[in-house]
C-alpha cells in the first residue's frame, strides 16, 4: 500500500498512532490491528523523510509511532538522533524481522536520547499483540504536563540550608530473606517557600554550581543520624545511607566535619553507609584513596551507586575499598522477562558475593521483579514496592506500624 495520510475517525479514540514500516504486508497488519484497538491511524508512510515532513507539518504529534528499524532512506537509529530531546516527538514502538538484541539497542538509544518508549516486538509476534500492547502503555501512562521549577539562586539555596528547607527525606531498604527492613537511604528534597517540594535531579546541580554541595550533603549526614540515634533507642535497628560525592570525599575537610558531625550525634559509624555514584569522576585519586580508606577505617560503609551504569563500575571497584554494591534500576525494571537483565543482575550479585559486598537492587516496583533479583542472589532490595521516599515523621510512623520490621509483601495481590 502507497503512502498516505487520512483524516481522524469520528468518535472516541484511544489515541493517535502513526506507523513508519517499509514492509508493506506488515504496516496492513499493524494498522488493522490499531484501527480495530480503538486508535486512530492517520499517517502511515514508508519511508524516514515521510515521517519527518508530517511531523514537522503537524502541531498535534501523534501519541505514538510504530517503528521498523530499516527504511529506504534510513534507519530508526539515524530518526532517534533527528528527534533526541524533542519533546513533541511521540512514544516509540520498535518491531521488525531483526534478532531481539538490535531491537534492545534501539530501545537503549532511545533512552539515552530522552524518547519515550512504548515496547518492542520482533517479528514474526502473534496476532494482535502490538496493538494490546500499546493499549495497555497507553492505559498505564499519564501524560501530564511538568512546571518548570524557577532557577535555583545561591541566596535561595542557603536559605534552605538556613532555615532547615533542605531535608532528608528516606526510602527503606529490605533485607530479602527474612523480609525486614533493615535500613533506609536518605534523598534530599528541598521545601520552596511556596511549599512545593523540590527533587534531587533539581537541587544537586544547583547545588554544585554555587559550591554548596558539600554543605547540603552534611546537612543531610546530620538530619540522618539523628533519625537513626532515634530509632535506636525505640528499639528499631535501622541503618542509613547517604549520598556522597567523590569531590566531597577527595576533600580532607569533608571527611573530617562528616566524623565530627557523626561522632556527636552519638552514632556508631557502623550504621551508616556513604552511596558514590559511579558517574562520578575525579582527578586527585591518591587523596581520594586516602580518605575513603580512613572512612572504612573509622567504620562507615561505602557503597558503590548505580552500578553498571558506566564504563568505570569495575575500575572503582579495584581502587576504592566498598562494602555495598547497588545494581541499577535500568537492569532491574522489567528483570522478570528480560534473559538479558536476569543474566546481568546475577552476575553482579555472584561478583559481589566473590568481594564479599553486600548487593542491593535498586528501583524494585514489582513482585515480580523482586522474586526475579532474590533468585539471581541479591540480598537487599529497595524501590516502590517497600514504599515512595517520605519525610522522616512518616517513616517513623509506618516503622512503628510493623511487626519486628518486617513488610507483608508476600500476602500481597501480585503485582506484576
């Protein structure tokens, strides 16, 4: 069938799906399919340049876009860096006769390209199963628009500090085998003067701009332990964790005001575990050594953050002396029908276990995906599924709601 575009359906629609296939057979099945879903098909071209010229011509973009990966005139992946960062540019869903992992890659450029992705499917898939499938990410996505939070001034961000606007807000780890919580991670939030609440992904590069980022992180260091000592003395042996850079730790003044702070809050060092991102990167590595070595001396924890998610995972590893290793939440959403991920998650978990880590998965949202990461041999899970960060008064009280700590998760309806 030729290219086209025809005009919107009458009456209620699921949504609006465009389809860019250069098989012909294929793109009849895949539109029939929509049409009889409820979505309205108004663009189905062949070819790349097509595409573009109907979505530069469109101001509604369609909500999604069934994809192949080869056109006449290119590919998906050349179409993804022509849309990267585009935020009018729609879902996208990418099938085609091509083994899985090419289609992975193309999921994993999408993301790295700020795109949405809908799924993936490789052909030959049975009847309907592209359509259901966009029905139910249609049905499970919100689309709301976000305010765009106001610049961040340095007079602004001290004024948190201040006035105690910056705080710690936690979410819980839970222990696998006995389905306890054991310890909780702390994530920054900051409260604007007009009360909205402001995430880390917001704050922290403000933070590190106007040099304050040290000053925020031992804010939170402090709120922490306090939280903890509390918890202690009710009886609740919880451990904490919080986030640290490696600029911060390479800084002899840091690490000396962390021990002060820590010390006289009457914590055990043991108790808490400082998280370094793997993202992060530093040029003084013989002072960085130095003073996590004397950390661990002094009996914090170390964990290395997002693990895997960067080329220097196992670099780190080798210099610096961690306790912790957190695999990221990109190999462990949907880890129970993936091969791939589950291989991935058990092959960090029998890494760690050979270095004697603990390991923790992070961004846990499912039973099902929490079964999958226990099976492959992680010992600590964290993420939606135990509960969303909450302010310290709120966990404080959902602590004291369980029976010795331990999470129901079990007798929960499955989720996944």
């Amino acid at each position: 069938m030729s290219d086209f575009v025809s005009p919107p359906a009458a009456g209620q629609q699921l949504g609006r799906a465009w389809v860019l296939l250069a098989d012909a057979y294929q793109a009849d099945q895949v539109e029939s399919e929509l049409r009889a879903e409820g979505w309205q098909v108004d663009v189905r071209v062949s070819r790349m340049q097509h595409l573009l010229l109907e979505l530069h011509c469109e101001p509604t973009p369609p909500d999604v876009l069934v994809c192949g990966l080869a056109f006449d005139d290119g590919d998906a992946f050349r179409l993804m860096r022509l849309l990267a960062g585009d935020s009018r540019a729609p879902a996208l869903y990418f099938t085609g006769r091509h083994q899985l992992a090419v289609l992975k890659s193309a999921v994993t450029m999408a993301d790295a390209c700020k795109l949405r992705v809908a799924g993936c499917a490789e052909q030959p898939v049975a009847a309907g199963h592209i359509a259901r499938t966009l029905r139910e990410y249609r049905r499970d996505t919100k689309v709301e628009p976000q305010p765009v939070p106001p610049e961040l001034t340095e007079s602004t961000l001290r004024a948190m500090l201040e006035q105690g606007r910056l705080q710690a807000w936690l979410q819980a780890q839970l222990r696998l085998d006995s389905r306890e919580v054991v310890g909780v991670e702390t994530l920054m939030r900051g409260v604007a003067e007009d009360g909205s609440v402001l995430k880390p992904e917001h704050l922290v590069p403000a933070l590190r701009r106007h040099g304050l980022l040290d000053a925020a992180t031992l804010a939170m260091v402090r709120q922490t332990s306090a939280f903890l000592v509390g918890c202690l003395e009710e009886g609740l042996p919880l451990s904490g964790s919080v986030n640290a850079s490696l600029h911060s730790l390479s800084d002899p003044g840091f690490c000396s005001e962390l021990t002060q702070i820590v010390q006289a809050s009457g914590l055990d060092p043991s108790w808490l575990t400082l998280e370094i991102s793997e993202h992060d990167t530093v040029a003084d590595l013989p002072t960085l050594i130095e003073n996590t070595a004397r950390i661990r001396l002094l009996g914090f924890n170390l964990s290395i953050d997002d693990f895997g998610s960067a080329a220097s995972s196992l670099q780190q590893l080798a210099q610096l002396p961690f306790s912790e290793l957190k695999i990221d939440r990109s190999f462990v959403t949907r880890v129970d029908a993936d091969p791939t991920k589950q291989l991935i998650v058990s092959a960090c978990a029998q890494l760690a276990r050979g270095l004697g880590l603990r390991i923790v998965a992070e961004g846990v949202e499912t039973l099902a995906e929490m079964r999958t990461v226990e099976a492959a041999g992680c010992t600590e899970v964290q993420g939606y599924l135990q509960g969303e960060p909450m302010t310290m008064d709120a966990m404080r009280q959902w602590l004291r709601s369980l029976n010795e700590l331990r999470v129901p998760l079990d007798d929960m309806p499955f989720k996944g």
